[in-house]
C-alpha cells in the first residue's frame, strides 16, 4: 500500500514526498485498507464530531452528576468563571479546559460520548479542537481535518506503545488524547507535519511517568481534571512548536520512553486504584461510601 | 497485527463512564439475546472480579440490563435501560459470583425467554469495547464479535460443515476463521464461522432451512 506508515517518521517522509498534510496521508491510508470512499469516511468522522460538540455543550450548560455521585457539574463552574471573570490563563485557554471536563464529566453520566482514543480521556480532543474551531471561525470540514490527524497520532501510539492506563499508566491515555489535540492543533493553524510532531513529542513529555490512579477504580477523580490539564498542556505544546521550537528527542522515541517508563509502572498505578490517590485515605473512604466494605 | 483504522483510534461512539464495563457489558449482553434467540422476560447475571467489584459505580448493571433488550452501547437510554425494563416487566438480578480463572470482566447471563427457553451464556469484556464468548448452554465456544459471526447450532454428523460452507461460497462470503465445538460425538455441536463479508437474511434462511440437524442460527452483526 502506498499510504501505509509504522511511526512518526515514516508518516513526515509520505507528507513530504507527496506534498501533503498528515490528515491527507492519513485518509488515503484509511480508504487503502477499509475499501471505502473517502467521502464516507469523512462523513462517518463528521457524525464523531457532532456527538463530540453535543457532549461538550451538554457537559457545559446541564447540571451532570456522575453515576457514584463524585464528580459533575466543576465544567459549569469553570465555564461561569470565564465568561464574568478575567481569568489567570485567559479565555480560550480556560474554554478549552471547561469543555474537556465538561465531556468527562457527561461520559462519568452515562451520556453519550466518542472514545478518543479511550472513553476515560475522551475529553481533551473535543476540548482542545471545538474551542480552537470557534476561535478561528473553522468549518467543520475543516475541524474533522483535525480529527482525522489526531487519529494519526494516535494510530501511531496504539501500534507502537499502549493508549490503555492499564497498561502504560495516565501518560499512556491522557498523554495520547493531548499529543493527538496537540499535532492536530499544529496542523489547523498551517503548521508543518515535522512541527505537529514536535507538539505530539512535548506534549508527551511533559506528562511522562504520569501515573493511573483512580479513586474507587471509577472513570471520574482525578480522570476529569487529567483531562483538563492534558487540554492545557495540549494547547501550550501546540504553541511552542508553532514557534519552532522542536521536541529534542523525536517524536517516535519518546513514544518508545513513554512505553518503557508503563511497563515499569508497578500495577498499583496503573488503574487498580490500589495505588496513587486512590490509595490515600480520602481516597479509601470514597471507595468504601461508594462500594461498601466488600472490596 | 491488526490493521488499525482511524476509528478504532477516535471511536467506538458510546455511553460512559468506561469502554470495558459499560460499553463491553452492553454488547456482551446484546450477543447473550441474540443467542437466546428470543425476547427476554427473566434474567440473572452473575458477575465476577472487577464486575462483581464495581459494576455500580460503572453502570454495568444498566449496560447489561440494556443489552439484554437488544440496546446498542452508544443508545442514550442505556441509563435508564433498568427502569425501561421494569415496565417491560422483565425481571433482572445481579449475583456477584466467582466464576474461576477467568478475565475479571466477566458475567454469567442465565436468561429466560417468552417461549420458557432458558439459555445461559458465558463472556468476558476484555477493553476497548471488545469481548469473547467463551461458553453457550454449557458448551465451550469463543468468538470476539470484531468480524460478522454466525453461529450455528447443530448436530454432530458428516457433512454438516460442508453443507454450511457452500451456502457461504455461493454468496461469495469469505471465512476469515471457523471452529466447531461440540458436546460429544453425535451430539449437540456449535459452528462458529467468522467472516470477512456482512451476512444477509437470505444466508441465514438457507441455512436454517437445511434440516432438523440444524436447531438454530444467529448473526451477531461486527463491532
């Protein structure tokens, strides 16, 4: 197949050869192996993005209470504080945050949402990518272009490493939904394929070693603010890189640190919530309110 | 390895909180109704390890309770699939259990159906939204339900694969995997076949209107 790529450094070399972006290489890859026309790929991605957009505004305008009663309603709060306020970290930045709680927060309500690339990190490529859409007046043909590079990103981590908090900790899972928004991000405001790895590579390592810890082994504490500081640190990646400032180590090696530094995480820290916060003895009494003493 | 498309990366579309207990659960118990073939009025499920452990803070009590009327996970009233359930009429219980060594998402669904028919149907939901049946009415099976599955349920005498495997050529339906599990020699058996290619109503027809030696046959459609 001509369009076929292992890593990040064979998906720059078909961008560049053939003169196109990664979303670009990425569609001829998908239509290669699936048969289908890209038109109804694009189409298929386009339903993703509704039910992204939905969830966000859901998650920003309703009262949402997750299911153990943890978390729900903290997006709304924000979204209230940014709209009267002058914010430390300003508007957009803060919207972006809002908007990913706002997703975890409805998916913690048995809402509907679009895994991205998991359902516990969901939140922070519709965050990053709709509050980028509306900030520079994107179509949605153009924002699916956005989906469709993350999903390069990501793609090239679930092959070469894990997007699982099972298996490679919060790095693994947040880490990959903000280097996915991050890349896309780059690519949207006319960065290169070279630069949209570089945001990927920093991204990842600003959160490398991050550990899976969720209080009562439930999608919602600290998921829901992971999801919020893997969209700033999405956006602050996206940002460095757009000013030519490149990840020293590639892209494709961090993604290989990254798995290293899982597979060494003890079990404990990745999404047993035997260790990390939900091992802290807050944490244990939220368990034991939430699940009784059997556990 | 598995060729990846862009929409196991950004997808599947589904209800919270989590892929493995809510979404998995919901499709697990979808698969459990299909092979009961009927609609449910009774149900228990019997949920081991992490199940057993968390399936109400995950919701997966509501998954499977929604699975079982034939729900998809990404339907908006999975969350309410319990009370929709219960003006149905259908009974439901969750008994926590220990299932042996198996995948800690696992559940035992004993149901039974308007005809009295009980089936009982073993399965894990192993992450992403995946899962494995491994165990029907006492029978060892496994299929994933990533590719088009029939399942066909049949007696153990010569010929009955072949007699399978010509509908499927005709159709020009390729198989991707087949196993054949059976009780004992001459006794009830299960055909899995997974295939590349979507199965239509006609295959399905044809294939139960091959004999008595066939006693039922499901589609459960791919991820």
């Amino acid at each position: 197949m001509d369009f076929e790529f292992n890593n990040g450094r064979e998906c720059i070399d078909l961008c560049n050869q053939n003169n196109k972006k990664i979303w670009e290489v990425m569609l001829e890859r998908e239509a290669a192996i699936t048969g289908k026309e890209k038109n109804e790929i694009i189409h298929y991605m386009m339903d993703n993005l509704q039910i992204m957009k939905n969830a966000v505004r859901k998650g920003l305008y309703e009262d949402v209470k997750s299911v153990s009663g943890l978390v729900g309603g903290d997006a709304k709060k924000l979204r209230e504080r940014y709209e009267n306020h002058k914010t430390l970290s300003g508007y957009r930045m803060n919207k972006a945050v809002a908007s990913a709680m706002a997703v975890l927060e409805v998916n913690a309500a048995m809402g509907q949402i679009v895994a991205a690339p998991t359902a516990g990190s969901s939140g922070i490529l519709p965050g990053v990518l709709i509050t980028v859409a509306e900030s520079f007046e994107l179509s949605d043909e153009e924002t699916v272009r956005g989906l469709i590079t993350a999903s390069a990103i990501g793609y090239i981590i679930t092959r070469n490493a894990t997007v699982a908090g099972a298996e490679g900790g919060c790095q693994a899972e947040t880490g990959a939904a903000a280097a996915m928004a991050a890349a896309a991000a780059v690519e949207l405001m006319g960065g290169s394929p070279e630069q949209a790895f570089h945001a990927a590579a920093i991204t990842i390592k600003n959160i490398m070693g991050l550990v899976c810890d969720p209080i009562a082994g439930l999608v919602e504490a600290p998921c829901v603010k992971r999801n919020a500081i893997g969209t700033a640190n999405a956006l602050i990646s996206a940002d460095i890189a757009l000013a030519g400032i490149e990840s020293i180590i590639p892209f494709d090696e961090v993604v290989e640190a990254m798995y290293r530094v899982g597979r060494m995480m003890p079990c404990e820290l990745r999404e047993t919530a035997l260790g990390g916060l939900a091992a802290t003895p807050t944490g244990l009494e939220i368990q034991k309110r939430i699940f009784g003493e059997q556990k | 390895m598995k060729n990846y498309s862009m929409f196991d990366v950004i997808g599947p579309r589904m209800i919270g909180p989590s892929s493995s207990h809510t979404a998995g659960a919901a499709r697990l118990s979808k698969v459990a109704r299909k092979i009961g073939g009927e609609e449910i009025t009774e149900v228990t499920f019997y949920l081991h390890g992490s199940f057993a452990k968390t399936y109400k803070g995950h919701g997966t009590d509501r998954a499977l309770v929604a699975g079982i009327q034939g729900m998809e996970p990404n339907d908006e009233n999975l969350r309410n699939a319990m009370e929709i359930a219960l003006e149905k009429g259908i009974k439901f219980e969750f008994v926590e259990a220990d299932l042996g060594e198996v995948h800690p998402n696992t559940v035992k669904i004993i149901m039974k159906g308007i005809s009295g028919k009980t089936t009982e149907v073993i399965g894990s939901s192993v992450g992403g939204g995946n899962i494995k049946v491994f165990r029907i009415n006492g029978l060892d099976v496994e299929f994933t339900g990533e590719y088009p599955t029939l399942l066909i349920r049949h007696i153990d005498k010569p010929g009955a694969i072949a007699k399978v495997s010509l509908i499927l050529s005709e159709y020009d339906i390729n198989i991707a995997f087949m196993r054949v599990f059976r009780q004992s020699k001459g006794k009830d058996a299960f055909m899995i076949i997974e295939t590349d290619n979507s199965i239509n109503e006609e295959v399905i027809g044809k294939t139960k209107a091959l004999g008595e030696d066939f006693i039922s046959v499901y589609l459960i459609d791919a991820l």
